[in-house]
C-alpha cells in the first residue's frame, strides 16, 4: 500500500491519509470544501461547495497518477437532501461523458458545518 498526500490539497483533519493506493484501486478520503491553505470553507452554496469539493477529489486523484475518467463510485453526504438536483449540476459537470457508480445519502452534520462531503474509489488499470 502506499500513502497518497499533495499538500495542494486540504490536509487530513483528523487521523487519516488524503488517499491510499492498494494495487490498482486508490482509495480517497472524504472531501469537503475546505480551501487547502487557510482550512476554511470559503464559499456558501452547494454549488460552489461542490465544486471546490470535487476539485479537492481532483488534486488528490491527479497526485497518485490517475484521472476523473478512472472513477469507479463515489459516495455523496449532504447536510440537506433538499440540495440534491443542485449539487447534482455541479456534479455531473465534472464527469462528462464518464458516470461513476454513486450513493447520495443526507447526514446530520459534517466536519466543519460543510454541506457536502465526497469520497471515491478509483480503478487505475
């Protein structure tokens, strides 16, 4: 196994790695819109949470070598369900012509009041 971090990332926040690669799989940590160098959340709305979440993912998964095209399943948590089209938009411009296996499911809360949470596995075969 072997321990993916990029410091162009959010810093693990807790006793965890960004990523962890085994085998051909790499395992990503949960993302949530925190921005790497000041550890805030800077932005309001599940948009703009999502997409700094996502290009989180992003920064992760191009540091261990791989792509968003080799995205196998995500999974989503929401603060609300009610943001779920919304993220939903923001979401599926990131995977354009590539659609991961993916469970969406609404939490109480996440670290730091964030809306949005996503962890992926990737296959890099």
């Amino acid at each position: 196994m072997k321990i993916i971090h990029t410091p162009q990332a959010p810093a693990a926040i807790g006793p965890y790695v960004q990523a962890i690669q085994a085998g051909d799989f790499l395992f990503c940590s949960g993302q949530t819109p925190l921005h790497p160098s000041t550890m805030k959340i800077e932005t309001t709305t599940i948009e703009e949470q999502t997409e700094v979440v996502l290009q989180n993912l992003r920064i992760v998964i191009e540091a261990a070598g791989a792509k968003m095209n080799q995205v196998v399943k995500t999974s989503v948590f929401l603060k609300n369900f009610a943001d779920f089209e919304r993220m939903n938009k923001t979401y599926e411009a990131f995977f354009t012509g590539h659609k991961p296996a993916r469970t969406t499911v609404e939490v109480s809360r996440l670290p730091k009041d964030a809306l949005v949470e996503i962890e992926c596995v990737v296959y890099r075969k």
